[in-house]
C-alpha cells in the first residue's frame, strides 16, 4: 500500500500544534491543556451510577478479543494474561472483556471464547484474573463493574477454519454477499424465524452463565456488522423479524426482554454502532466506496439517499426503546472493521486486508465524538460510553478529561489503547502522562495478525508479543501481502 498523506499525531509535540491541524481540517475539538490527576479534580475520577451498581471513574475498557482461546472456546494462558492487563489498567468499567459467541456455530474464528455452559469453568478463570490484577493495582473491586459480551458473528462466522467463512446473515446484501461467497440465490445463509426463536434461548442460557459465574451485566452486542447489527438493517427481509424498525429491532428488543425476566439482577447494556457507511474498498491512493444503488437499504444510522452521510434518526429511536426495556447503559461505536474500518476505529497504518485512510483520522475520532455527543444531548439520563478514542495518543488523556467534564460523554472508552498501554487509565488518575513508547500508533498489527489466522496483540509495543514465535508468522504475512499488492 502506499504510503498516507496525512501527518502523524506523533508529530504535533504540544496541545497548540495539535489544535492547529483540527483548524486545519475544519474541526473543533475540546481539549485540555494539562493532565489532571484525581487528586486535582480530574472529571475522570468522579463516580457514575449505572443502574443499580456504581463504577469509581470514568474510564472504560472495551471488548478486545485475542482469537487466542483453544478450539473448545476454552482460556489459553494469552487470553487470561489479556484479561489480567484489563484489570490492571484501572479502569472501573470493564465492557465485556471479550465478545464471547453464545453458540459454537457464531464464531468469528476457530479460537473465539465461548459463552456457553462448556466453558464456565474457563470465563470463571478469566473474571478471577481479571478482578485480582485489579484489586492488586487499584485496592479495591468494590467499584468495579465487569460484564461479558454476548454475540453471533453472523455474516463473519468461521467457526471451523480460519480461512472458509460459513456465514448465517440477516439477508442478502448486494454488496457484502459477494464478498464472502455468497449467492444470492442461497436461501441456506438466511435464519429462518424458527432459527432466531433458537438463538435468543442462546443469549438466555449464555446470559444465565454470566451471572452464575458472577458477572455483574452482559452486553448484548449490536455493532460492526454481526448479526444483531445486520438486523437493524434488515428492510429487506419479509417476516416479524424485518421491514420496518419495529421489525428490525425485534430481536435484539426480545433478547432484551427474556434477559430481564430470566436474570433480574443482571444488568444488561448494548453496543451499538451508531452510524454506518456505505462499505468501502481499496483504490488507487486510498479506499473508496462501492458503487450503490438509491434508495439505499442495506444501512443502519445512514441516509438512504447518501449512504456516505449520516442520519440518526433511527439510532436515536432505537436506543430510546433499550432505555425504556432498563438497558442500563449504551456504549457507542460505528461501522465495521470488515467493511468500513476508517469509520470505526480511525487508523493512520491500515490492517494488511484494509485501505489507506481516505480522510485524516482525525476526522472519523471528531465524527464519532459529535456524534455520541448528541445522542447523550438528547437523551441525557442514560450512561453512554464513547469508543474510537485511541487514535488521539498522547492526547487522548486531556480531549477525555474535556469532553467528559462537558457532558458530551460519560465514560471514555480504550479499546486498541489498552493492548499498548494498559495502565494508561491509571497512570493518568494519578497525574501522570502516558508512556510515550507504549502509546499505540495504529499500526494495526492487531488486526493484521488475526486476519492471517494468528493470534492478535501489539506485536510492535508488547515485548510479550514481539517475543512471541507468532511475530515471525506476522512478519512473513505482511511481506505476502505487501508483495502482492506490488504484483497487482
């Protein structure tokens, strides 16, 4: 790929030179000056009430999955280490710790955790480590609020082989069906009614083990794609569980609905992709979109008419109806990372399946910012978790601080940071700024690696990783790669 047009944040040495490119580009970003710690009335330090629980700060630590369980969906050491990072980084919102397949037919991989009855003993493991690292680094887990993710990957299932994708999908999409193979003729990709009945007892039982485990919520995961995002665009699909949006939403609200009746003191929170696009692909300098047809109807939080604008008048109903059925929090993200990476989480280095960026990055962080912001305008009595966050490096800690003291977010959440930089939330509680050489710079080898069926984590920064025989395998991937882009 060749190389980005756009200047690395690494570059901007102070908050000024940082405010100047926003300018540049048309931006306007909150952002403060200093870092302050705790002690010196950091608004990340201030508690939250969510639900029934309360959390100690304002830093949350997003699903980050490894493909690094065994084949029985079962912890391997990789995994319970990521997991003890987590806890060690400070944060008091631990959303999901991983998406956690509630059948082994929903995989997006071979090596993917599983919520299911097999492995109970295994996610006991995982919440044990986790909550020891924790109470070890911070003094105390009475605050902390850990819960597990729940999901079928949907249209991105490969529970058997690395390679072959078996996909189950809400409906046909003209554009993303051919991608994975599949025709649309294929009725066999579809769930049948009969099936989602099935799937939500899944989501029941897998809710029902995270609470015998001792997790305090799920997460009934809606976003990047799987297969309760793809509902929410389901126009398409004939039957209760399409057409309009009360159709569209019915499986997600009826999942909803049983894991509120079936565990009571379970809270349950969502992850939503708020907006989406258009999928994008590689072209000559950067990615474009594919080719489309109006109205388009195959988008959740798009215009039909420009499915590259959004348009949140259907995200903005649909997370009023999680409130009213006692979600007791939102976490907000955008697009996919199979389809529309730039959206969903801004990178300056693409993953090696990816494009170059077709906007500065710093555009889709500000996009998703402003976005979230107005939802919590508009609906201001629910917890929102704000996601794509790590782009902004060393900056992140002091726009964090801002736009959580200005009400336009509750909690900031650490996704790609945290493989880096683990204790990043804590470091900067107690006034401290972030480790310069553990800073993530996006080099998206923790997309990469998972895309060539290796393990994911930061090979570049995590000295565990990078001494790792599967960096060699990382390397090797990326050279193949590399060296069919140039043939082509």
């Amino acid at each position: 790929m060749s190389k980005t047009k756009y200047p690395k944040i690494a570059q901007f040495k102070t908050v000024e030179k940082f405010a100047e490119r926003l300018l540049e580009l048309g931006l306007s970003l909150p952002c403060d000056p200093a870092i302050l710690s705790a002690e010196n009335g950091s608004p990340l330090a201030k508690p939250l009430q969510i639900g029934r629980l309360e959390i100690g700060n304002r830093w949350c630590i997003h699903p980050m999955e490894g493909w690094d369980a065994n084949r029985d969906g079962t912890p391997t050491a990789h995994t319970i280490r990521r997991w003890q990072r987590f806890g060690q980084s400070g944060a008091k919102l631990i959303w999901g710790g991983e998406a956690a397949a509630v059948r082994p037919d929903g995989r997006a991989n071979p090596n993917q955790t599983l919520a299911t009855s097999s492995n109970e003993d295994g996610l006991r493991k995982l919440l044990f480590a986790l909550e020891e690292a924790h109470q070890q680094a911070c003094g105390s887990t009475k605050d902390l609020l850990v819960g597990l993710q729940l999901t079928h990957s949907g249209r991105f299932c490969k529970p058997h082989d690395h390679q072959r994708w078996e996909s189950r999908i809400a409906y046909h999409h003209p554009i993303l069906d051919p991608k994975f193979g599949i025709s649309p003729n294929d009725i066999s990709r579809l769930f049948t009614d009969g099936e989602l009945d099935d799937l939500i007892d899944a989501y029941l039982a897998a809710a029902k083990l995270a609470e015998r485990v001792g997790f305090r919520f799920v997460d009934v995961k809606a976003c990047h794609g799987y297969l309760l995002h793809e509902f929410l665009s389901a126009r398409t699909r004939p039957g209760r569980f399409g057409g309009d949006l009360y159709g569209r939403t019915l499986l997600l609200r009826t999942i909803i609905e049983r894991i509120r009746e079936g565990c009571p003191n379970l809270e349950v929170g969502v992850r939503l992709s708020l907006f989406d696009t258009v999928p994008f692909q590689p072209g000559d300098s950067a990615g474009v979109p594919a080719q489309w047809e109006t109205p388009y109807l195959y988008g959740f939080g798009c215009s039909q008419s420009n499915p590259l604008e959004m348009d949140l008048t259907e995200p903005l109903e649909v997370i009023r109806m999680l409130s009213d059925l006692g979600v007791s929090m939102v976490n907000l993200s955008a697009g996919s990372p199979y389809y529309n990476p730039h959206i969903q989480r801004p990178a300056i280095f693409p993953p090696s399946d990816g494009y170059q960026p077709p906007e500065d990055p710093l555009v889709g962080v500000v996009r998703q910012i402003n976005a979230v912001a107005e939802i919590k305008r508009l609906i201001p009595q629910l917890p929102i978790v704000g996601s794509g966050y790590t782009y902004l490096q060393e900056f992140l800690p002091l726009v964090a601080q801002s736009v959580v003291r200005e009400q336009m977010v509750d909690v900031v959440g650490l996704g790609r940071m945290v493989l880096s930089h683990p204790t990043l939330p804590l470091d900067t509680l107690a006034g401290r700024q972030p480790t310069r050489k553990l800073v993530c710079r996006t080099f998206s080898d923790c997309t990469t690696a998972p895309r060539n069926g290796i393990i994911s984590g930061c090979y570049p920064l995590d000295e565990y990783y990078k001494a790792l025989p599967e960096r060699q395998e990382l390397l090797q991937a990326k050279e193949l790669s590399e060296g069919t882009e140039q043939a082509e």
